[in-house]
C-alpha cells in the first residue's frame, strides 16, 4: 500500500514538472514571436520616408506615416483588433499596451543615443529611426507559473 501511494505520489510529481516545463517552452516561443513582431513593425516604421521632403533631397521619414505604419504591421504581426485586443482564436488574452512609439527624425544628430531609462533601454541610431516598446501579460496555461508580464523592445532604422 505504501509503494502504491508513494507511486501515484511521484506520478502527480512527474505530471506537475511535465506542465512547468511545457508552460515554460510554450512561454519562450510566445515571447519569440512577440519580439520578431515588434522589430517587424518598427522595420515598417522606418520605411515611412518623407516624399515631399525626398523631392527636395532630403532623407527623413513621415512621422504620422511612420506611426501608422508601425502600428498596422504590429497589429497584424500579433494578430490584433484596432484598439490591441487579440483576435477571437489567437493564442494572446489581454491587451497589448503600446508603452513607447518614438520617431527618430532628421532632426537628430547622428548618431543618436535613445535611451529610456524606465524601460532600461538604449540603441545607438545612425539614420532616422523607429522605437516601439510594448507590454503583454503572457496567457499561462497550467498556472504553474507565476503571471508574468513582458516588456518587448525593438528598433529599426530607415534602410537606404
């Protein structure tokens, strides 16, 4: 009797670690894709050129566009509604937070140090620019992980 309770004892054991790590795995692939969807949507940011200034022999890029840019590629990387709910049937529950969307202009001295300290980010720029810094609170599965909200980072510059 007592092995048997000692082995329904280490099978519940073994059934617990096997959850923690499928939890854990599933987690890191999440947050892979939350990233290569962040630095895609900053990459779209940053082809956002200005084209009256363009005509003029001016490279920068069209803030307004840039931003729209940015948030439309995010929005369909993560698939996401207009106001950064996920969609019905996608792995994400809450809302996406859009914690920084920062245009890096012409108008900066290159290269340009962009820091934000609350984030504890910095890149070094060398052409105009796009910043964007998201929240997500990661969906668990089995519970077995403490809630865990992500902070993803990512920058593009204008590629000429």
């Amino acid at each position: 009797m007592n092995k048997l309770l000692l082995f329904i004892l280490l099978v519940g054991f073994c059934v617990s670690l096997f959850a923690l790590q499928a939890d854990e795995e599933l987690a890191m692939h999440q947050y892979f894709d939350l990233k290569h969807g962040v630095n895609r949507a900053a990459h779209a940011g940053a082809q956002a050129l200005d084209e009256d200034l363009l005509a003029e022999g001016k490279v920068d890029l069209d803030e307004v566009q840039a931003r729209e840019m940015s948030l439309l590629y995010l929005r369909e990387n993560l698939r996401l509604d207009e106001s950064l709910l996920p969609l019905p049937g996608t792995f994400l529950q809450g809302q996406v937070s859009v914690l920084a969307l920062d245009v890096i202009g012409a108008e900066q001295t290159f290269p340009y140090r962009y820091e934000r300290p609350a984030y504890e980010y910095s890149v070094t720029m060398n052409r105009p620019g796009v910043v964007l810094i998201i929240g997500v609170r990661y969906p668990r599965m089995y519970n077995l992980l403490r809630p865990v909200n992500w902070i993803v980072k990512g920058s593009a510059e204008l590629v000429l």
